[in-house]
C-alpha cells in the first residue's frame, strides 16, 4: 500500500514539473566550522563558575569578615534591642518612631514632590530614580526639597544601631523617598538579597502599610550565615552575573522553612505611619505590589565600608561617596 502511495505521490511531482533526485546523488555539504573557536586557558578559574576567585578563597574570606565584624554594643543602651533583633532575626520593627504630627509633616511635604518625580515633572538637580515600568520612583536627598524629612536623616539612633551592627565600619550609601503607586509588578517581588555582607536598610512609614499597598516582605533569619547561602552568596562575591540581584533558585528557596531552615519564616512588615522597619538587606527579601493606595516612605542605607571589604558591584559602580 505504501508503495503505491509513493508512486503516486512521485508522479504528482513530476506532472508539476519537479525534478527527483536520489538523496545519495545530493552533493554533500562541508562541515561547518565551529562558531566559537576554543579559548586557551589563560589564568586559573574556579570549577564551578568561571573566576580568578576559587569557592575556597572566597570560604576564607567570609570566615576572616566574619571573625573580623562582629556586631558591637550600641552606644545608647536604649537602642541595644534594635541590634540583637537585627543579629537574630534580621529585622525590626519599631512603632511610632517618630510622634505622628511630625509623620504628616514629612508625608504632607514630601508626597507633593514624588508625584512629580513620578510624572517626570519635577526641575532639580537631585537624583531622581524613575523605573517606569515598575512603577518605582525614588527621590534623593529629598531633605534639600522638603526639610521636614532632614530629621531623620539626622536621628542618632539609626547611626548609632548602623555603627553597632556593622561592627563600627558603617557608612551610609543611600538616602531617598520611595514612591510606588501602581500595581505592576518588578523585579524586587521575588525574593533576593542585596549583599553577601550585612547591611543596614530603614524605612520611615509616612502612610498606613498594610498588605494592600506594598510592604516589604522579610524571611526572618534568613541574614544568616548558612549552608544554604554557600553559592548563591559566592556567585554574589565574585560578581557573577548569575549573582548580581541576589537571586536564590527554586529548589535552594523551597528548602527554607524546612529541616534545619525550619526557623526562616516570611513576614510581611505591614505598619502603621510612622513605623521604622530596620532590616539587613542581605537576607532575603521582596517587594510586593500594591492594590489600593500607595506606598510612601523614607529609606536610609549603610554597609559595611572597610578597604576591600566593599562588596564588589558597589565598588565598581558606586561613588566613594556614596549615592547620598
């Protein structure tokens, strides 16, 4: 039956005036050359990622930063809480950081000068950070435009908890106003570290966040030096590209909760106006989207700044004096 069909199917062919030629008869074709030629090695690379820095070097300098920055005693006793929460957990929050007349002042000022931002309407020579696409606008050295916001940027209490935490070589990197008021997602709604060193991240809650208009998520512990962290935190060490928004794969994540990570928990760091969320942005943390309102706050960011010590990305891209 077969035949017969292939017969036919041949004869079409050649009605229609196609010439049949036998496969073996077809000229054969050269062997195409490789499309990337194989490089020499020219320097020693780690087995795993390709890096002059070896998985043991960088093993050793962890363990020698770990040794080296311990956390310290905070200066004002009254603030000694807020560091042995960040030790243990990684976070804290702290309710009516500032009283709520001085919130609405800083809210009533700043909220004025983000929608602008937001807009693209705003003239200053500050540095404006307009992420369209994540609906993310960051406002820098907000205090020169609304100097309401200047006192917090000034509270001894974050220098002090900063200087502790990070074992006295603290230095500020960031100091913006955060706006976000549309429901698109970004890159930040996964769950990423910033830094394979401690860091220090607060937030000022100039309005009410609830789980509606986009806190922060934190997964408690996760700052932690772990078996777990091993390569991500390394590929974030040797600037990898697979490392540079600290990303954690899939299967790594789902362990989290479980086992002898059964301590490392999500919380949404939902607040009231007013509320400061202190957090080490090398655990793991997320950005959530908001569905009603808006989300406005004051942020303030240090690392651990000590010779080589400087993550290596931050050294790369960041000024020496930091973006203020």
């Amino acid at each position: 039956m077969l035949s017969v069909i292939k017969r036919s199917i041949l004869a079409m062919a050649r009605s229609a005036g196609y010439e049949i030629v036998r496969k073996d008869a077809l000229p054969t074709a050269p062997a195409a050359a490789p499309m990337i030629a194989p490089l020499a090695p020219t320097r020693p690379i780690s087995p795993i990622f390709e890096s002059e820095i070896d998985i043991g070097e960088f093993d050793a300098a962890m363990a020698e930063y770990e040794r080296k920055f311990v956390p310290q005693r905070a200066t004002d006793p009254g603030n000694q809480w807020i560091v042995d929460a960040l030790t243990t957990e990684g976070f804290c929050m702290v309710p009516d950081f500032f009283p709520p007349e001085e919130i609405k002042a800083m809210h009533d000022e700043g909220v004025g000068f983000a929608v602008a931002c937001a807009n693209g309407t705003l003239v200053s020579d500050v540095r404006q950070q307009r992420y369209l696409e994540d609906g993310v606008f960051r406002l820098h050295k907000v205090e020169s435009l609304a100097p309401t916001t200047a006192p917090f940027y000034s509270d001894a209490r974050i220098a002090d908890v900063a200087q502790a935490y990070l074992a006295g070589h603290a230095r500020r990197m960031e100091k913006y106003l955060d706006y976000k008021f549309e429901p698109r997602p970004d890159g930040n709604i996964f769950q990423h570290f910033d830094n394979c060193y401690r860091m220090l991240k607060v937030y000022l809650y100039l309005v009410d966040l609830e789980e509606e208009n986009a806190p922060t998520n934190f997964w408690r512990r996760s700052q932690q030096r772990r078996p777990w962290r091993r390569l991500p935190d390394y590929v974030k060490y040797i600037d990898h590209a697979y490392g540079q928004f600290g990303f954690v794969p899939g299967p790594i994540f789902d362990e989290l909760g479980k086992g002898e990570n059964a301590d490392i928990e999500r919380v949404v760091c939902a607040g009231k106006a007013g509320t400061a969320l202190f957090f080490d942005s090398s655990g793991l943390h997320a950005a959530s989207i908001p569905r009603s309102s808006y989300r406005l706050a004051l942020v303030d960011n240090w690392m651990t700044f000590d010779g080589g010590w400087v993550h290596p990305w931050h050294r790369k891209h960041s000024p020496p004096e930091g973006y203020i």
